[in-house]
C-alpha cells in the first residue's frame, strides 16, 4: 500500500517541544526527493489542515499560526521528513499527517501521529 507513516507523536505539555518523523513506502521511497512534500493535522471536531509544506528545492510555508514555532525538514540519508514544534500550546492538540498534497492518487493517508498538548 502506498501511505506515508507519521511517528513522533505523544503527549507534551503547554510550552513543550516535539519531533514528528515521516518515512514513505517502499513504492514511495522517492517521494521527499521529487514531491512538495506537506505535513497536515486534524483537530478533535475540525477539517484537516495543512501545517508546512517543503519543495525539493528547499522552499517552505507554513500555517500563520506556526510560523516562527514549526520547522520542517528532511533528512535525506535516512529518506525521512520531519516536522519539529516548539512552544506548543493546546490548540496545537491534533493527529498529524504527512502527504504530498499534489500527487494523492492511489496514495492514502497514514496512520497519523497524534499530539496531545495538555498539563
């Protein structure tokens, strides 16, 4: 099956920091070269959103309210994306995703990573 699947994940509290890893399929394992690869979340009640987006060529964006916290980056020798959150607060509370958001034909989603921020 061809997903990507999200790891990092866990409780953390108001303030904490955290590092989600993605790795793709073996179908997929050229993904983080070729592909604007994207990290997404979905809160408790709301639609999925997209958090960071990383070009091949190195060009990033973020959701406003993670710019300056979030940072996403690749790890080409280990063919894994990451996401790193500081200073997160509990509307960060959320499962994570990663994808590339222009090529999702026949790829579905992960299992995501879920983040709790709670004291």
């Amino acid at each position: 099956q061809e997903q990507f699947v999200e790891s990092g994940g866990g409780l953390v509290q108001p303030g904490g920091s955290l590092t989600l890893s993605c790795v793709p399929s073996e179908s997929l394992r050229a993904a983080l070269d070729i592909y604007i690869m994207g990290w997404y979340r979905q809160a408790p009640g709301k639609e999925r959103e997209l958090v960071a987006t990383l070009a091949p060529a190195g060009d990033t964006s973020y959701l406003d309210s993670g710019k300056g916290r979030f940072t996403i980056a690749t790890d080409k020798r280990k063919n894994t994306l990451y996401l790193q959150m500081n200073s997160l607060q509990p509307e960060d509370t959320a499962v994570y995703y990663c994808r590339a958001p222009r090529h999702t034909d026949g790829i579905s989603w992960g299992p995501g990573t879920p983040v709790p921020v709670s004291s």
